[in-house]
C-alpha cells in the first residue's frame, strides 16, 4: 500500500497509522507513573490527549490494565469531544483464571464499555499466558473480528516462536495478525538479536515499540547523579545510566544537527529500524515533542553511530 512519510499501514490491514502513536499506560496509573501526585494530574492527561492530536498522531495505546481501568476511561471522556478520526488499540491480560475463547470477548466487551466505543482498531494480548504452546486466546482474537469487536488484531511480548505460532493460527482462520508489540529502545535490542525483528518484516507484521525513551532514560533528563523516581530507579540503576552518557552525548549532538531534542532522534531511531513507537506523554509538553519525531529521518550513518553508542549500555 502506498502511503505518506508519516502513515504507514498497520501489518496487512488497510489500517493507516501514524509513525508515531502515543501510550498511555501512565495516564491514571499511580505506582509506576506517580498519577495523583504532585505535578501529575487530570488536566495534564487532557492536555496529553489534544496536543497529540494536534501534532499528527492519529492513535492511542492502551490497555484493560492500565491503571486499573483509568487509562481506558480516560480515553473514552476525551474522544466524544474530537472531531478527529481516532483510533485506539487495547489489551487483553490473560489471568491464568482467563481460559476459555469466551473471557477475551467478554474482557473486550469490558474495554468498550470503558472506553465508550462499540468497535477498537486494533485488539492485543498483552503477553502469552506462561509456556503454553496453543493458548486459547489466539483463537479468540478471530472471534473478536468476527464479532465485529475489534477492526485488527495483535499480540505483544511473544517471542519469535509463540508469534509464528499465533500468525499461522489466525492466517488459518483468514485474519492476519496486524502487530507485535515489543520493548524496543536504544536501551533494548534484543529483537534485532533474537530474530523476531526480520520475522515480523518478513511477514508484515507491524513491530509496535513499546518503552520507546527506555522508559524516559533516553530523553537526557536523568543521569547517575539525576536518577528517575519510583521503580525506574531499580531497572536503570546508576551504573548503567553511566554507561549510557556517550550515547547521550550523541543523541544531542545528533539532534542539533536536525533542530531536534535527544528524544526525538532516539524515537527516529527506532522509526528508521521499521519499527512504530508509541512513546508515552504525561502533559502536552512531553506529546508535542515526542510527536516532532515525525516528518523527518536520521541517515544511514547516524542510524550507525547510534548503534554502536548503544553497544556500551549493558
Ligand atoms: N505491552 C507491554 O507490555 C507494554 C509495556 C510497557 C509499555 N507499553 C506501552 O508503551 C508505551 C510507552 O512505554 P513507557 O511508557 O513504558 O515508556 P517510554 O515511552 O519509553 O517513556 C515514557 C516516559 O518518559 C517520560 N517522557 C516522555 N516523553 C518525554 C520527553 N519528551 N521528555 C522527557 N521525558 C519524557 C515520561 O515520564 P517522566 O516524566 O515521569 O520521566 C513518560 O511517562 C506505554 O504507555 C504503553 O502504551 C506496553
């Protein structure tokens, strides 16, 4: 399908979506994300929403989980009051008390009631459910467009296996699976190592970004002597954001040359991989400079030299 620099189609749908969307796994929660708190409130998630929109994103991810239900809630208040074309992709957490085909329609029925839709974009599991080979839930996804549920389905955090496995099940049942949703940072290229990368290219299967800034490590804003609040500090502890200072160096420098922030290149670079990140935005600020990712690429060259910084991160 031909399309513009900033839309790409989404795995074999004739889905258009924007290079760039926007996740909003933060957006009501309050353990990871600080919700609630001092300098996180409702009206910066509102603002979050229109600057998005405003600066050419045209999707949302979000999930049944995300702050338990607010993050849906959230979504399904702010899109009666666009007159934008939205779309909106959600998730399914397969509980190990979630078995049968029938708890994913029933846990979709769940999200649209939330988010006041009778129709998502694009349905996902949100991981497999433990070693099972043949889960039920892959199955089920058909279900949901059969139903009318759901417009496209994914999966996210399956291996290249368990991805293989879900594709051919649901091609078997005339569905492609639409997308993979995967951490994928400058901080974390194990897709690139592991296989799974070349297998969705191969396959048209869109590799949706997920943790895009390495969870904002790779904005500049933190540092060994500057470390994130809250469980941030235990995954990025400081000797690995040590490691990480020539790279961002680099991403500064990189930026610069282009009128752009370390944000934006580390997002183009993960754009310029074949990849589509959503980079979560707690406040309109953080969304009008993730979106100015867009409309523009890094060269082959920088896409290298990034490469190789990010070599020295463990
Ligand atoms: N499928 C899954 O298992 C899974 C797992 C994780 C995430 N996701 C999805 O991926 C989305 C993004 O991942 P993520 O939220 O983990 O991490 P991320 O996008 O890498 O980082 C987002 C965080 O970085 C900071 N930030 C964002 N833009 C910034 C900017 N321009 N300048 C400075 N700081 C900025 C904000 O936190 P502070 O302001 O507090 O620093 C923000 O919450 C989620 O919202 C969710 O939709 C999916």
């Amino acid at each position: 399908m031909k399309t513009s620099q900033d839309l790409v189609p989404l795995g074999k749908t004739d889905i258009l979506i924007s290079t760039v969307g926007v996740g909003a796994w933060a957006w009501g929660d309050r353990m990871m994300w600080g919700y609630g708190g001092s300098g996180y409130s409702d009206a910066d998630i509102r603002e979050a929403f229109d600057v998005s929109l405003a600066n050419g994103t045209n999707w949302f991810d979000t999930a049944e989980v995300y702050g338990m239900g607010r993050s849906e809630k959230f979504l399904g208040r702010f899109l009666p009051t666009t007159s934008k074309e939205v779309l909106v992709a959600t998730k399914f957490f397969p509980f190990p008390w979630r078995l049968s085909r029938k708890s994913l329609i029933r846990r979709l029925e769940k999200s649209l009631e939330r988010l006041q839709l009778s129709q998502v974009d694009l349905y996902q599991i949100h991981m497999p459910l433990g070693r099972w080979s043949k889960p039920p839930h892959v199955s089920a996804l058909a279900d949901a467009v059969s139903a009318g549920l759901t417009r496209a389905v994914g999966v996210s955090n399956f291996n290249t296996e368990k991805t293989k496995l879900a594709n051919e099940t649901l091609l078997a049942k005339g569905v492609p699976l639409a997308s993979n949703q995967v951490e994928y940072s400058l901080f974390d290229r194990r897709i690139e190592r592991n296989g799974l990368l070349d297998y969705c290219r191969e396959n048209e299967i869109t590799v949706i970004a997920y943790s895009p800034l390495a969870k904002g490590m790779v904005t500049g804003k933190y540092g060994p002597d500057n470390p994130p609040p809250g469980p941030r500090k235990r995954i990025y502890p400081a000797e690995k954001l040590r490691r990480a200072q020539p790279l961002i160096t680099l991403l500064k420098e990189t930026g610069a040359a282009h009128g752009k922030t370390a944000a934006q290149v580390a997002l183009n670079w993960t754009i310029c991989k074949g990849t589509v990140p959503i980079p979560g935005a707690k406040n309109g600020k953080q969304a009008a400079e993730n979106l100015g990712a867009m409309g523009w690429r890094l060269s082959a060259e920088e896409v290298t030299a990034l490469d190789e910084a990010s070599n020295a991160i463990p």
